[in-house]
C-alpha cells in the first residue's frame, strides 16, 4: 500500500527506446544515476520505466547515444496536478460550488408540516417562526425536540408533534387528538362476510334469516321497522312514513382461504449484495460524473439519488449533487426439498389469509391441506374457521 503511494507520488514514466547503441545508452543512463525499473526487450526496442525526477538526465544520455525515446504513458500525482492546473476555472468553480453547498447544507431552506386536518399549517409555521425555526437559519442552534414540546404545548389539539431534518429541509409532522364520536347508526343491518349464522339477538327491527342458515355477504339479516310511536301523528297522504334503526348482533361461523404453489426448483435474478456508488454534477439535464461514470457490473439496478437537494419554495439551486448507485444482479439457482416448498407454501397462504381477518378476531380452527399440483411445484391450502360478528349497518 505505502509502495503504491510513493511511486504513485513521485510519478512514473512509461518509456519506449530504439536505436543501434542502446547497450551504450543503458550503461550511460545507469551512470548519470538513472534507475530504471521494469526493463524489458522487445522486438521494437527496449521498454522501462522511471521516476519523472530522472527524466531529464535520461534525455541526456538518449542525445549522447543518438538513442530515440518514445514516451508510451504518464502515471502519477505530478500527471494528474499538471492536467487539473490547466483546468484551474473548473476547478475554481468545483471549489465554489463545494464551499456554497457546504454552507447552505447547514441551513433550514424548507419547512413543511404534515399529518394535520384540524390545525392549520400556517398557524404551526408562524408559531414555530416564534421559536426559532424559520427558513434560512443555522439548523445546528436548533433544538428539534425542544421547539416540538413547546409547539405541542401552544397547540390544544395536536396529541404528538414531531420535528425531522432532512438535509435542508425540516418536516413537521402532527398526530391530532382523535375526538370521541358516535357512530352513525341508521338502515337496516346487513352481513358483511359470507358465514354462518349461530345466533342471532334482535333488538330492534324483524329478523329475516335465522340460526342454521348460510347467508351471502351483504345480505339483509335485520330490517328496520315502523316506529309505532309515531303511527297516526299524519295521515295526510303525503307524510312521510317514520321507522326506526335495525337494532341486535348476528354471530357466525366465517372461513378464509388461500392457496400458494411453490416451485421446487426455480430460477430468478437477484441482488448480489455487492454495491459500486459514483457521485456526479447535474447542471439542468446535463449530468457530470466525477467518479464511476459506467456500472463496472454487467448487469445492474441503478439507483440515482440526491443527498444535498437544496431548495426553498418555488426555488432549487441550479447545480445538484446526485449518488449513484449500482446494485449488481446474478442468477440465482435455488432447489428445495418437498418439505422446504411445502412449507414456504404453508407460510405464504397463511400471511395472505391473515391479512383477510378482522383483526381481534378469535381463530375458532385452523386446517392446512397439500393439493395435488404438476410436477416440479407443491402447492397447499390454508383454511381458517372464525367467530364473528356478521352484522353491520349498510351503506345508505
């Protein structure tokens, strides 16, 4: 590593020579003091290399020796200065735009509030103007956590108020005080799954299923009724008739399925794990990157980012600085076992009938079934027995 610095620091300089007295011009370059490193003949000629300080004297013994050099490649820092010092106006404003992005990426340029219905944003914008957090401000005086707590304070209906810095920008984000409200209860009470039905208790309204029979989802199960209370306060023919909500529970038995077949050999492209990032300049649409301009991988995800967004309103900054990232992808042979399938199958139907439970509600029984599948996949069936409500109010 040290070895790979010092000569990458002194320079090195790939040289081709060719003449009839090239033993002479060795010898003569060897006494001027000239090492050279990595000599080799070839039918040309003679290649070596050297340090960039021994260059001139070995010019001296190529005169001497009437010896022709032919320069094959520079490598090194002094290289690599040279060319960059002949470039000193971009790399003027590289250095500008390193020193403006510097400091503005230490200031709030945008704040924006989130997560409200109630509150106003306005309101949480100048009241947090009031304590400090406003645009262009030294984000590192602040006190995030101190300037939520106090805003959470001067705010009634607000139950948790969050403040995150995101580069330049700070999101407050608002949880609102969930007021207590009645449910609307009106029509009559319909079923909202398939199932059936094991007891049924009427309140208020006519039943119209009973206990035994299977229902469909969205089917009548109680009706409103009449209010006898308000029979014969008009009779004209053109009053309204009065009726009163559907009132009880319907309790039933519910089944969930789902089916999942997994194959037991399978072939797919994923994410090797392996990660090559360059960063570059957007000015507009044109993109110059300065490090990794090609995916080294020969086949890759590309992902494009921008760590330093730097905007404030309807304004952004005109030069960008974006990551990008290429995420390398390989085949992926993958055999499994019958059990291996099976259960991966078990656990995929499973999580999928999962999510078509009502949560909270009881598992009454729980079945797993291997289905006859074509060669090559195992395929299973989850079914799940529920104990639930079935009665809701329909949609007016």
């Amino acid at each position: 590593m040290f070895e790979w610095l010092r000569v990458f620091w002194q320079g090195r300089v790939f040289f081709l020579a060719r003449g009839e007295q090239l033993p002479r011009f060795l010898n003569k370059a060897l006494k001027d003091g000239v090492v050279l490193y990595h000599t080799q003949k070839s039918e040309r000629g003679m290649r070596a290399q050297i340090k960039l300080s021994d260059f001139r004297r070995l010019r001296k013994a190529a005169r001497q020796t009437h010896t022709r050099i032919h320069i094959v490649a520079k490598y090194g820092w002094p290289f690599v200065a040279a060319r960059w010092w002949r470039r000193k106006g971009l790399l003027m404003g590289i250095a500008l735009i390193a020193i403006v992005l510097t400091i503005l990426s230490q200031m709030v340029l945008s704040i924006s509030v989130s997560g409200n219905r109630n509150v106003v944003s306005s309101d949480v914008l100048e009241r947090a103007e009031q304590l400090g957090l406003k645009t262009w401000a030294y984000s590192k005086r602040l006190d995030l956590n101190q300037i939520a707590k106090a805003l959470q304070e001067q705010l009634p209906d607000a139950a948790w108020i969050g403040i995150e810095r995101n580069g330049t920008s700070v999101k407050i984000k608002i949880s609102e005080k969930i007021r207590p409200s009645i449910p609307k209860e009106a029509g009559n009470l319909v079923a909202n799954h398939a199932g059936l039905v094991k007891e049924i208790m009427v309140i208020q309204g006519t039943p119209q299923v009973h206990e035994g029979e299977i229902v469909r989802a969205g089917q009548v199960l109680i009706t409103q009724v009449a209010n006898p209370s308000l029979q014969g306060k008009s009779n004209t023919s053109n009053s309204i008739p009065q009726v009163s909500t559907a009132r009880g529970f319907v309790r039933g038995r519910v089944w969930y399925s789902s089916e999942k077949q997994i194959p037991l050999v399978e072939d797919k492209v994923e994410e090797s794990g392996k990660v090559a990032t360059g960063w570059g300049i957007k000015f507009g649409s044109r993109v110059i990157m300065v490090t990794t301009q090609d995916s080294p991988y020969e086949r890759a995800n590309k992902e494009v980012t921008s760590p330093f967004s730097l905007s404030w309103r309807n304004w952004s900054f005109p030069v960008e600085v974006i990551k990008v990232s290429y995420k390398e992808l390989h085949d992926v042979h993958q055999e499994r076992s019958v059990e291996e399938a099976r259960h991966l199958a078990e656990q995929a139907a499973r999580t999928e009938v999962q999510g078509k439970i009502t949560p909270m509600v009881p598992i009454v029984a729980e079945s797993v079934k291997v289905l006859p599948s074509n060669s090559g996949a195992e395929r299973v069936r989850v079914e799940v027995e529920t104990y639930e409500d079935l009665a809701v109010y329909a949609n007016p």
